[in-house]
C-alpha cells in the first residue's frame, strides 16, 4: 500500500510520471540555453548542454519506468531505419578513428553524435506529447536566439570583453552570447525565422512578443556578419510563405520593422568601422572590394580538397576530431554532407542522410498545416541551409530544428490518440471526489 502511495506520487493527474515532468522543464531551459554557446562550464560543456543530457537522461528513466508500471502507451519506439543509421554511424566513426589525428577526440565526437541525432529527437518525442508543450519548446529556442543577438549590442555598448568567452572581429563582426560569428549567424537566423512565423501566426501581445524577439536576432544576424545566416532567413522564410504563414500584409509589417532595424544596425557598423550588409554580401561573393572577404571562394576551394580526400579513400574517412576534418591544409569542408563523407566516410554519409531525411518522410506534412509545424519545417530547412555552407556536423542548432520535425510528425500522427486519451483523463473523477 505504501509503495503504491509513493507510485502515485510520482504522476500528475494525468497520470504522467515525474521524471517525465522533470525532463521536459530541463529540456525548456536546455533548448533556451542551447543558443548560449559562451556560457560554460569551466570551459568546457556548455550550460545547455548540460541541461539537454539531464534532460535525455531523465527521459529514458522516465520512459523505462512509465512501461514498466504500464501507464500509457509511449511513442518512442526506435525503427529498423534508425537503427540502420546508427549502426552505420557507429562503424564509420570507428573505422575513421583509424586515421584520425586524435582518435579519443574522434570516439568523443563520435558519442556526440549519437546524442544529437539519436537520443536527442527520442527524448524529445518522450516528453513533448501535446501541442502546448511543443508550442513552448519553439518560443524558448526563440527566446534564446534572440538573447545571443542582444549579445551583439551588448558588446557594442559595453565592450568585446563583457561577455566571457564571445568574440568582435577586427572588422567589427559581433559574436554576442555566441563564441564565433559564425555560430552567431546560424543562432540568430533561425531566431527571425520562427520569430517570423510567431509574429504572422500570432495576435496580441504574442504578436509583440514575437516582434521583440525578432528584432534583437535581427540584429544580431546582422551585426554577426553572416552572409550565410541571410540566405537562411531566406530559405526559411520561403517555406513560411508557401505554408501560407506569412501573408503580403505581414510582408509589408517586417519590410517597415527591418527598414528601422538596418539603420540601426549601419549606424553601429559605421561606428566599428565594419563592412555593411550589401557590401559584405558582394564581397563575399567575390564580386569586388578585398578578396580577404571572398569566403566564398574559400568555401569551395576546401569543397574540392575533401571530395578528392573521399574519393581516395571512400569508406575510411580521416577521422571526426578537428585536426583530421581540415581538407585543404587551412579550414574544414563547409559544407555538411562533404565533411560527413571526408570526416567519416560512405557509413557516416549515410547515417547523416538517414537522419536529415527521416523526418520529412510521409505525407503527414501535407495534412498538417499548423503555425508550429510550419515553424518547425521552417526552422528545420533553414538549418539545412547553412549548414550546406558551414562545418555543422553535430551542431545544436543543427538537430534541434531536426528533432523539433521529427516531434511535430509525431504529433501529427498520434495527435488523435492523444487527444482521446486526454479526453478519458478529464472524464474520470478526480481522487479527491473518490
């Protein structure tokens, strides 16, 4: 009688198990903090890294003890498909470790990626089971990315040394809450993509809400300098328009907001002595000024010596740790799929494509035509996009936008069931009416 009180005091009134509960507020702060990348802890992992393993953790307990004790049916059953892929990645990387320059922090990287393309998107789907807690998990990625592009102004205003660990470039690039431009760009335009999406789905104060957080990744994209970032705000804004979430009069509404943000943005570029946004964009085209900036350039130029690496040796790659992903003597392939093949080689490409595709299988994208799906799909090709012109093999901001696909499918799926299973719960008298 007295276990069966303790059991009970562990659920809620929907009978979900505590572990879950808690699993999903570390997964909120985690998926929040995900978008902080200076802060760490001692230097090393990041805060909201470790706030996503807590969570991971506390989800596969969870889950173990909900089948167990047979309280509801969970959706985190793993396929035959992503089996495959992780078998494949798994024997990848230990072949590459191989020839790696450092093969422990290959084995590392390795673990790191289970984590991001495996775990990662199971616990996810483990304790985002209804549309209001995948709702929440959205704004907070949101939020997040709009506080690392705060950072930008931050610095401007207070100094680069203010934010531990971050980085102003010589030629007034703005790293903010980030600790490399780059990652900068990439954070913040995923912030004004779903910032976007809240913005043209929303009303009220949401809608404000959403025009605050757009502005400061705004922002911040623009003072990170990232050409890349753009075309994913582009990309992603794309598939928010054939969504049909973005409507000409929303057009009109966030041409007038960054019409103000941009004079902003120049007045502090000027002040730093830094390229502006048209001009770092022709530069790094290479379509003039100093070809120091046609990164362009750069990009492809370690696009061929990888490709050439994979040929000459397609299923041993040379290894996941940083020294061995160099392809031509000076910087990784950009390029996701191009440094999975020279990294890991033909079982890493494979278990990588696997992952990327998985969630966009089906038809259930075409039947569910709700504002945080589309954010999701939005946020989830937008990631695609830069990370076809930046190293982004195990990047969050990679796999979350991922996971958050793979979660809305299963929403889409099982939201019927739920639903009924929700409907049963409110029906059934309450224990203090027993």
């Amino acid at each position: 009688m007295k276990a069966h009180r303790m059991t009970q005091a562990r659920e809620d009134d929907s009978g979900e198990d505590f572990l879950l509960r808690a699993s999903r507020v570390f997964f909120y702060v985690g998926i929040f903090f995900s978008s902080l990348l200076s802060i760490r802890v001692g230097g090393g992992l990041t805060v909201g890294d470790i706030l996503l393993l807590i969570g991971i953790a506390f989800a596969g307990a969870g889950t173990l003890m909900t089948r167990m004790r047979s309280i509801q049916v969970t959706r985190t059953r793993i396929s035959p498909p992503v089996w495959l892929a992780l078998t494949m990645l798994v024997v990848g990387a230990v072949l590459s470790a191989g020839r790696a320059v450092d093969p422990q922090s290959t084995v590392e990287i390795a673990v790191r990626l289970v984590l991001v393309m495996f775990l990662l998107p199971v616990s996810m789907r483990a304790v985002f089971k209804e549309k209001e807690q995948f709702k929440r998990a959205l704004v907070a990625f949101a939020l997040g990315a709009a506080v690392c592009g705060s950072g930008t102004v931050l610095q401007y205003l207070a100094g680069a040394s203010i934010i531990p660990g971050a980085d102003v470039t010589n030629v007034g690039r703005f790293s903010g809450f980030a600790q490399s431009v780059s990652d900068t760009g990439a954070i913040t335009s995923l912030g004004v993509v779903s910032a976007v999406g809240l913005f043209a789905g929303t009303a009220g104060r949401q809608r404000f809400g959403a025009l605050i957080l757009l502005s400061f990744s705004a922002i911040g994209l623009f003072l990170s300098g990232s050409v890349s970032g753009l075309l994913a705000v582009l990309v992603g804004c794309l598939v928010l328009a054939a969504r049909r979430v973005i409507k000409v009069r929303h057009i009109v509404l966030i041409a007038g907001v960054g019409s103000v943000i941009l004079g902003f943005v120049i007045s502090i570029q000027v002040k730093s002595n830094a390229l502006d946004p048209l001009t770092r964009i022709l530069q790094t085209l290479g379509l003039g000024g100093n070809v120091e900036y046609n990164t362009s350039g750069s990009r492809l130029s370690t696009y061929q010596a990888a490709v050439d690496g994979f040929i000459r040796n397609p299923i041993v790659g040379a290894g996941l740790d940083y020294s061995s992903t160099i392809a031509d003597g000076r910087f990784p392939a950009h390029n996701l799929f191009i440094a999975a093949a020279y990294c890991g080689g033909t079982f890493v490409l494979l278990a990588v494509i696997l992952a990327i595709v998985r969630p966009f299988r089906g038809q259930w994208i075409h039947a569910d035509r709700s504002l945080d799906t589309s954010i999701a799909l939005a946020l989830a090709v937008s990631a695609i996009a830069f990370a076809m012109t930046a190293p982004s093999l195990f990047n969050r901001y990679l796999w979350i936008p991922i996971s958050f696909v793979l979660v809305a499918k299963s929403l889409a799926m099982f939201g019927e069931q739920s639903d009924i299973a929700r409907t049963n719960r409110l029906q059934q008298p309450s224990r203090s009416s027993r």
